[in-house]
C-alpha cells in the first residue's frame, strides 16, 4: 500500500463523505486497499471489536465477518473501488471474544494518487447505539417543532441560534428575529439581567437552572406583565466543553395569578382572624379605634385614620342627623410617629368638623365605602375644597385612597379612612372588601363599648344613690365606711353597707354583696338594702330578717344570689348578735391591738334556700372595733384568701389614727390599682369615743 493516499486524508475526505456521524457516537475507522485488505485499524475499532491492529492489519477485511453472514460484503467493497459509489448497511461482525456483533457500516471510496489505484474508508458503529441516536435525532426533531414549551438554543456568548414555534409566539418575534441577538437586546421590558446571569451560572458550572422565574412584557402580549417559568441546561461537546445553552420556558402567569390571589385571600382570612382576637377585647372607645388602626397598618395601607362621631366619644347619643354636617373625633391613628404621611394628618384627639357637603359627610350618609383609587388634581377638587390636606398628602406620594363607615346595629358610628403611598399598589375591590370587613368588627364592638359605658354609669349611678347618703348611728358607736367601685375595666357590682340606728340605743350593722355585675345587681342591692331598712326596724331576730330577704330574692323574675353579715350591736354592754349568709366574717380589733376574726358559721348565701342560718353572740370591750367588708377587700387574683384574710388581720393589729385612717390605711395595702371587684368596707368602734 506504498501508493495509497495518507490515512489522515482518508479519514478527513471520509468524514465529510459519512454526513455529520461522527463525534454522534464512537465510530470505528478502517482503510482497506481495492483489493480489500485491511491497511487501517484504529482505536476505536479495536475497543469495537476487540482485536488490536496487529492481529488484523494485512487480512481481508471480509474475515472480520460472523461465520455465518453473507459474504457478499467483500464483493460489495471491492465493487465500489472500482465504481466509485458508497455503500451503507448493516452486517454481523465476529468479536474477538467469539460472539456475534451488529454493526451499521459506511464504506466509501478513496481516490489514489495513480489512477488506477483506489481505497475504501470504511466507518463502523454498533447498529444498536447508532438507531438510539437517530431515535433521539428524530424525537428531540418533533418535541422542537411541536412542543408547547418554549425551547431555545443559545451560544456561550447567550446569541440566540435557534428557537422553536412556540417561543417565537411567546415572544411575539421570528425566528429570523431571534439569531444572533441577545436575550437583553431582543426583550427590554423583561428581567433580561436575571436571566442571562442565571445563564451564564449555567455555563460556568455546568449545574442546571430550574423554575427561574422571567417577568414582564413581550411583543406577544405588550400591554400586560405576565411570568413565565425558565430552566437552563448546559450543552456540551464530546470533550466535556460547554457549546452553549438550551432554555426552556412555560408560561404560568395564569398559574401565578391564581397563586396570588390565594396568598392574598390567606392573608386575609389570617387579617380577619387576627381583628376578631385583637379589636374590642378592652371595651374602650379610644382602645378599640386604635387597634383597628394597628391591625391595618401595613397590612392594608401605609397610613389609617379611626375617627368618631364627637357625641359618642363624649358619652352622649349619636345625634339626629347629618343634614347640617357632622363633627368627628380621631379616636385612632397608625402609625403614630416616623411617617411623614400620618404627619400631616390631623393627630389624635382632635375634633374635625365637616360640612354636609363634604365626602367625609356623604360617605357617612350613604353608609356605603368611598374608593378614589387613583389620586389626582381631579380626583381631590371635591374635598379640597373643604381642606388643605388632599392637596398636602398627593404631593407626599398618596395616591389612593378610600373611606369605610363605622356602622353597628344600623347606627352610624364613625368612619376608618385608609391611605397608600407609592410604590404600592392602588386600593382594589378586595381592599374595599378587607377594610369594609375590619371595619364592622371594629364598629360593633365600639358600639358595645358605647352600650357598656352607658350601662355602667347608669349602674354607678344608680348604685351610689342607693348607698346610705348620711349615716348617723346612735349614741356610743363611731362609724366610718368607705366604698370603691370596681376600674373602668370591670362591671359594678352590688356592694352595699348600711348602719341603721334600733330601739334601746341599739344599732345594726348591715353589709352585702349581689352576686352579679351591672345594673341588675345594683338593682337588687337597692331592693336589699331598702328591705334591710325596714325590717331591722321591726326589731327582728337576725335570722329571721335573713329569711325575709331571701323570701324577697324568691320572688325576682330572674334568681339572684347575696351574702350578707348582719350584726345587733348594744354599745352600752358591748354585746353583738352576729348572723352570716355566705359573707366573710367580721374582724374584732381589741383595745390593746389584738385583731381576730370572728368565729361565725358561714351560713349560704340568700337566695339559696332551705338553709337555716346560725345566730352568733359575743361580747366587745368597750373601746373595741368591728370591720365589716365585702370580699373585693381580700380576694386578689393568684393569692390564697386565708393568706389574704391574715394580712388584713395583720394590717389591722397596726396602730391608726383614726376610724378613717384605718379604712384608708386598708385600702392603700390591699387594693391593686385597678380593682377587679367593688369594695365596700364599714368599720365602726363601740363604747368611749376618745
């Protein structure tokens, strides 16, 4: 084979000649002279086959063949030296392990130097991987075309090469439009940056993108944003080096959308979760319209007004009417400081008078939510013509804005008002929805608190006109008494105390407690207290009075219960007859000091019946001191009550100026700030005054 072509020439005519299969999939190579005999064996073909080129180099390259093939290949090679054609095809190749290998071959003549000299290039791939590849050539074809996915193929510089049918309908761009362009010149109005990073992430490491997402707006669909979801795979040569990328997107804007709404619908429902544990827990006015201006503040807007119809926050009905304007007091406002937006808002407190033209007007009298989503000169000229403040917070950056009545048992009540600065969005449908809902929990339960602090002053009131005004006892006792209602915070209750002077000089010494909170128990103290009164002066055994007042709760349309201590006191003896229902025992303070507390059977409270109550007698030196009290004095939350009741006796084993002192000095040590329960305290000292 000295006149044969060199065998790098061969193999570079052939490669051409073979249509692109190399580097596809391992290709054996073997040069044969015309008359079939092998001159070439390469690597490739020795890992195929198994033989190394010694053992083959110099036989018929028919040799190679499976014992029982067709040996027409032979002839068939031979044939194309001398007619110059190729020939493509499928034998059965012996290996040298014995066993029988399908292989695709590509034969093709090489022209020698003298003319009548040839050689065959003959290329050899196992059929199996070589139908794989064209399988694949073929689907990877099809899923290109027609693929509803969007797939690109982009060189390591990110130039577009190719794209199929649907990323050019994304994209609203031909493929002609696509090639050779980047993805940031091709797309500005997308987050090309992101992308082409993640991209170049991708090439450098060779590790897949998934689920990046690509937002903004196309050719395809310029006048809306929309989200498409992309992923980014490395392409690479045989040799492990990156050629490039292939970028897939989908299109999931609806997906997103919907995803959207969801989150917001969830942060909705977890708003009003939040409003129903936090809004109108306090029953205040101011603490209610305030925490519906925390609630919202960011989670609705960036600022929030509560305000008040002014006759409400004063206690008084909600008025007649809104024909002749209306005047409003800021109850609540968030955030309170660092923002410049709340700023120019009026601060809390104030009192706001609005004309009945005003939109703060008409949004009250319609009862209906008043929405300016997009702020503007146009937009405010109604309101400002009535104030400087519109004009003040669009110059700030407000441009949206709406207005929610407080409305509560078909009573209007007030009015929330919401604003937004940029960059948010403007108010939608859902946010009148959101705000309208926070805004009915918020309004009723301002109501309730309007209701609870009519009910209780009315309680207070009627309680303390039912306590004894003036007490005047007889002749050898000195009184004094003190009565503390229960905080703000809490329900009056039905404590009462009384010292009515008897026949022979004697005098009782009446207390009680109605079980209960507001107008009802004061009621049915005054009820108690006025029976007392009367029947003390019939000169009644003590058990027998506590029978009557029981008789007297019997006939109440709704059952009630009452402790009551009722003591006979005889200041010039010193002798007492003491009976108990239910109520804490009195204290004996002696005149060296000494205090205890009194053994009386306890008793059930009245209104319990069938239970008969126990009579006790004792007798006081002169000089002594009785402390009667309800049981607000010594129960505390978390405290042990014969703890309770010991410091009292303690306390009251102190020496104190006067009977006066003495209440005072008790009220200071075991009474909180804010009182969970009504206090009444009556202490009264028997013979010698002085």
């Amino acid at each position: 084979m000295s006149d044969q072509l060199p065998i790098e020439e061969l193999i570079s005519g052939a490669a051409q000649s073979a249509g692109g299969w190399l580097g596809a999939l391992p290709v054996a190579q073997v040069a044969t002279g015309a008359d079939g005999t092998i001159v070439r064996w390469n690597h490739v073909a020795q890992e195929l086959l198994g033989y190394e080129p010694p053992q083959v180099v110099g036989r018929h390259i028919a040799d190679l063949l499976h014992p029982g093939a067709d040996r027409s290949l032979g002839r068939s090679l031979w044939e194309t030296a001398a007619t110059g054609r190729g020939v493509m095809g499928t034998v059965t190749a012996w290996h040298h392990d014995g066993h029988p290998l399908e292989l695709e071959i590509w034969a093709c003549p090489v022209s020698g130097r003298r003319q009548d000299a040839s050689a065959v290039l003959v290329f050899a791939a196992d059929a199996h991987a070589a139908r794989r590849i064209r399988g694949a050539s073929a689907v990877w074809d099809g899923l290109f075309v027609r693929s509803p996915v969007g797939i690109a193929i982009l060189d390591t510089q990110l130039r577009f090469l190719q794209v199929n049918p649907a990323l050019e309908a994304m994209n609203g761009l031909s493929e002609a439009a696509h090639v050779g362009r980047r993805l940031a010149e091709l797309l500005p109005e997308v987050n090309a940056g992101e992308m082409e990073e993640a991209m170049r992430q991708v090439l450098a490491t060779g590790e897949p993108v998934l689920d990046r997402r690509r937002t903004g707006r196309t050719p395809a669909d310029p006048d809306h944003d929309r989200v498409w979801s992309c992923s980014y795979v490395r392409v690479e040569d045989p040799g492990g080096r990156a050629i490039g990328v292939i970028a897939s997107l989908v299109d999931i804007t609806e997906q997103q959308r919907a995803h959207t709404e969801a989150e917001a619908g969830r942060r909705r429902l977890a708003l009003l979760s939040e409003a129903s544990v936090r809004i109108g827990a306090s029953l205040e006015l101011e603490r209610t319209a305030q925490e519906l201006a925390d609630l919202a503040v960011p989670h609705l807007a960036d600022a929030v007004t509560v305000d008040v119809l002014d006759t409400l926050a004063r206690g008084e009905e909600t008025g007649v009417g809104l024909a002749g304007g209306v005047a409003l007091r800021r109850l609540g406002k968030a955030p309170l400081t660092g923002s410049a937006v709340a700023h120019v808002l009026a601060p809390l407190g104030r009192t706001l008078s609005f004309p009945a033209a005003a939109p703060y007007t008409q949004a009250l009298a319609a009862r209906q939510p008043f929405l300016v989503a997009r702020m503007d000169e146009a937009a405010i000229a109604p309101a400002a013509r009535h104030s400087t403040k519109p004009a003040q917070l669009l110059a700030m950056g407000v441009h949206s804005f709406m207005m929610v009545p407080l409305v509560a048992r078909d009573v209007v009540l007030g009015v929330a008002s919401f604003y937004r600065a940029r960059p948010a969005a403007p108010f939608g449908a859902d946010d009148v929805t959101l705000a309208g809902e926070l805004a009915a929990r918020a309004a009723v339960s301002i109501d309730n608190a309007r209701l609870y602090l009519r009910e209780h002053e009315t309680a207070v009131v009627l309680q303390r006109s039912m306590l004894p005004q003036h007490i005047t006892p007889p002749p050898g006792i000195e009184v004094a008494h003190r009565y503390l209602p229960a905080s703000d915070v809490n329900e009056v209750g039905g404590d009462w105390y009384d010292v009515i002077a008897l026949g022979g000089g004697k005098a009782a010494l009446a207390i009680g407690d109605v079980m209960g909170h507001g107008i009802a128990a004061a009621a049915v103290m005054g009820r108690l207290s006025a029976s007392v009164r009367a029947l003390a002066r019939l000169d009644l055994a003590p058990d027998d009075l506590l029978h009557q007042l029981e008789a007297a709760l019997d006939e109440l349309i709704e059952p009630m219960l009452a402790t009551f201590l009722y003591i006979v006191v005889d200041p010039a003896t010193g002798h007492c007859h003491a009976t108990r229902a239910g109520h804490p025992p009195p204290v004996a303070v002696a005149p060296d000091g000494t205090a205890r507390l009194l053994d009386t059977p306890p008793g059930a409270p009245l209104g319990v019946g069938s239970i008969p109550f126990t009579t006790t007698e004792f007798t006081l030196a002169p000089g002594s001191v009785l402390v009667l009290f309800t049981d607000g004095l010594v129960e505390a939350r978390g405290c042990d009550i014969d703890d309770r009741l010991a410091e009292l006796t303690h306390l009251l084993s102190q020496p104190f100026p006067s009977l006066s002192g003495l209440c005072d000095s008790l009220l200071t040590h075991l009474v909180p700030a804010s009182a969970d329960d009504d206090i009444a305290l009556l202490a009264t000292r028997l013979g010698p005054i002085g």
